[in-house]
C-alpha cells in the first residue's frame, strides 16, 4: 500500500491531518495536499462542539415551575 492509499484510508475513517501524518511518520503537508487532491473537508475534532445550552432535566423544570408559581402567588 502507497502512502497515498494510505493517507486515503485514514482520511475516509475521519482521522485529523495530524492524527494521519504521526501514524505514517510522514509530514503534515503530504496528508494535506492529499486530502486537497481528494476534496475532502478537514476532519473536525469534537472538543470543538459545544451545545448553545445543556438542556434543562425533568426534575430541575419541575423546580423552576414550583418558584415561578411561588413568586407569582405571593405577587
């Protein structure tokens, strides 16, 4: 297997251009091109994804419901 097909494997199972060129001990550079050649997007890592807001629990709702009709009865 080339380096080449290589590099195209790991591209295609979603692995970093970094991740790629520490595997195959060749340079950064090379598996970009690569993937460049094959107009494929950069894989993105999911430290990157963060939600808006974490969704509020059933039992934290149900809290929040209970003050606002606490405050509003006392209003």
């Amino acid at each position: 297997m080339s380096t080449r097909d290589a590099i195209t494997a790991l591209i295609r199972d979603g692995h970093t251009d970094a991740s790629i060129a520490l595997r195959l001990g060749c340079d950064r550079s090379t598996v970009s091109k690569t993937r460049r050649g094959l107009a494929k997007p950069d894989a993105c890592r999911v430290v990157e994804y963060r939600p808006d807001r974490m969704p509020t629990s059933p039992a934290q709702q149900a809290a929040n419901r209970a003050r606002l009709l606490e405050a509003l009865r006392a209003a």
